[in-house]
C-alpha cells in the first residue's frame, strides 16, 4: 500500500521553508506581535491580487463573518438566507448576532445555494444572503447580486473555502469573495491559502462597511481607548500575516495543482457509473479546495470503508446538515430534500497540491475496482 495523507502539510511547507524560517526570525526579532506593519502589508498584498479595494485581516473566517454580519448594522428581527449544506461556522455567527438563519436548500450538481429556494424563502424580514462558495466551487452569482438588489438585500460571500477561485459577473471572470458586499475569507491550515495557525481576512466593496467592521473587530474603539460600540477582539497575528506574506505569492502555483489533480480524476473516473464527479460549470473556475463526488444507490458508507481499507483517506463533508443540527434546533423546521440526500451521498477523496503521479494512479485504480 502506498501512504497517502488527505492533506499534507508537511510536504507543502518543503516549498517555502527557509522563507517562513526567516520571516519568523524577523518577527521574533522585532517583537510587534500584535498589529505589526507586517499585517497591514499583508492585507495590501490581498487587496491587490484579489482586485478588492478594502481588506481586514482578523482572527478567524468564523470572526469574518460574524463581523461583516455586525457591519452591516441589521434590524435585531432581521431574517439571514444562509445554505444548510456548508460548515457549521457559516451559519453561527448569525445566531452569535443574534439575527435568525433561514436555511436553503443547493443545487444537487454544484452543492451551492439553490436560487429558486433562495428566492422563495426572502421574506419582508430578509435583511443579507449568505452565499458559501463549497469545496472550491464558485456560487452561480450571474443572477444572485440582482436579486440581493431588487429586495434591498446584502451579500455576503462565505469564501473560506475557495479563496482564489472565479466566477462570471457582467462577462468577466472574478475573484470569489470580491462580488458581494463584504466576502469573509479563512487561512485555517487546510483552505486554499492555509496557515501557520487560524487567520482570517474580509474583502469590502464599501470603505463604510470596511470602517465598521474595523473598529468591531477593535473593541468597538474608534480611536484607541474610545469605544463607541461593543465590539469584539479579533485579529490577524502578526507573525501569520508576515509567513502568510510568504505563502500568497505561490497561491496560483499551488491552486494549478489541485486543478490539475482534479483534471486526472475526471479522466480516469469518468467512465464509473456509480460514481458522479463534480459539476465544473461554464461560468466559474473551480479551485478543487475539495474534489467531492457522489456515490449513488446508498453506497457511500461501504465506498469509504473500502478505500479505508485500501489506505486511501477520504472525508464526508458533511454528513449531517445544518438544519438537522442540535446547535440549530431553535429555529423553523424545515425540509431540504436535496441537501439531505447529498449528506447521505458526498465523499471527498484527497486532491491536495502534494499528491504525486504514482498515488494519483493508485487512486484512480482502486477506486476502479470498487465494485
Ligand atoms: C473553514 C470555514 C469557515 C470558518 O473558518 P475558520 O477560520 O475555521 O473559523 C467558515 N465557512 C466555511 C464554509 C468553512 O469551510
């Protein structure tokens, strides 16, 4: 058996190391831990890649999104669209906001939001959509902004897992997370620009929304010591700032690997049956952050168990919707049949940038044999 991990970040660091090392040493030498020089450069560096006009980096993608959701300074009995079929942090903040998620249903080929559930769910209450760009794949946002603008709606792009990826709007390709109002973004060690630890950054469209957010994300302190609103502590360390710096330049690099990995999955498993591979739309480009497939007839379970079997690790992003959360259980019952039978039918296999030819043919081949 050949070892393959599902992520390996030991490989991936090999990359960069004497320049992590030396950025580390930099920082312990200067000692501004806290708000350095090196997290406002880090930012400017986001800003201009990503073709995004306001950035602030803070300490997590979950703080991201619970200080865009304070930002927009929403009505306390404001309803909040939010997808049931994403991580759990893209719907917390809005309970920590104390604001209400009224969950959607996904498309069953993209795993997105699904627009015409979205549309059906906005009430007169509905204040912001939360839309979550899934395992890489970019949100169809050709029709969304429109209806965020004719029911007077913010969007806010949960893109913390697919930093880096793109998407059509008005017949250009754009950076996810840089369409909407406010896109929220995570460097969790395992999302497309991963850390040295957890980090965060938001992308604004408006300086009003950018002024906001950074003074929630400051305890609500307009200059230092005068507080105007209560805020939150959440910052990005300047030390991930200054080794994140060093990462941001091979992003495309390492974002062509995974595409590439997932280009050979769609050679060499296209022809399985039972297995559905991932939509790769024509109005975005996908990031493969995950390569997420579907195994039909109730065969998922015994499919994992199998390529456990075969040393081949996979994930079940996610086997238990939102809505069927404990955590949730306050909020309107609600029946997402598309979303659940996804839970019951997803599988990742790993795609990471690290995975050499000779584990790629391993993969494919066993999965072959799977009968
Ligand atoms: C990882 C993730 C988050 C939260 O990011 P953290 O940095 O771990 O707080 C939010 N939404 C989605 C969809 C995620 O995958």
């Amino acid at each position: 058996m050949l070892p393959i991990s599902f992520l390996d970040l030991e490989k991936e660091q090999v990359r960069y190391k004497t320049a992590l090392e030396l950025a580390f040493q930099t920082i312990l030498r200067k000692t501004n831990y806290i708000n350095g020089d090196e997290v406002r450069s880090f930012e400017k560096s986001l800003s201009e890649k990503f073709n995004t006009p306001f950035v602030l980096g803070c300490g997590n993608g979950t703080d991201a999104i619970y200080i865009a959701l304070l930002a927009l300074n929403l009505p306390k009995d404001a309803e909040i669209i939010v997808p049931s079929f994403t991580y759990a942090a893209s719907a917390e903040p809005v309970l920590q906001a104390g604001l209400t998620p009224v969950f959607v249903d996904v498309d069953p080929r993209s795993y997105c939001i699904d627009i015409s559930d979205l549309k059906s769910k906005i009430t007169s209450k509905t204040k912001a959509i939360i839309v979550v760009h899934l395992f890489g794949q970019a949100v169809d946002l050709q029709s969304i902004p429109f209806i965020a603008k004719e029911h007077n709606l913010h969007l806010i792009e949960d893109n913390a897992q697919s930093l880096g990826s793109k998407v059509l709007v008005d017949d250009e390709l754009k950076y996810t997370g840089t369409i909407g109002d406010i896109g929220t973004n995570s460097f969790f060690p395992s999302k497309n620009l991963g850390g040295f630890g957890d980090g965060g950054a938001l992308f604004f469209r408006k300086e009003e929304h950018y002024q906001r957010a950074k003074m929630i994300a400051s305890h609500g302190q307009s200059q230092k010591y005068i507080h105007d609103i209560v805020g939150i502590n959440s910052r990005l360390d300047t030390l991930q700032a200054a080794l994140l710096s060093v990462k941001l330049p091979y992003l495309d690099v390492v974002l062509q690997k995974r595409k590439e990995n997932a280009q050979f999955y769609f050679e060499h498993l296209q022809h399985i049956d039972s297995i559905e591979l991932p939509e790769v739309p024509h109005y975005s480009e996908h990031s493969f952050n995950q390569f997420t497939i579907r195994l039909k007839n109730n065969r998922r379970d015994v499919f994992q168990l199998y390529l456990n079997q075969k040393g081949i690790p996979s994930m079940v992003y996610y086997k238990i919707p939102l809505h069927h959360q404990k955590a949730f259980s306050g909020l309107k019952k609600v029946t997402l049949p598309r979303t659940e039978k996804l839970c019951e039918e997803v599988i990742s296999i790993p795609v990471h940038p690290c995975l050499d030819q000779e584990q790629l043919y391993y993969i494919v081949d066993q999965i072959s044999k799977f009968e």
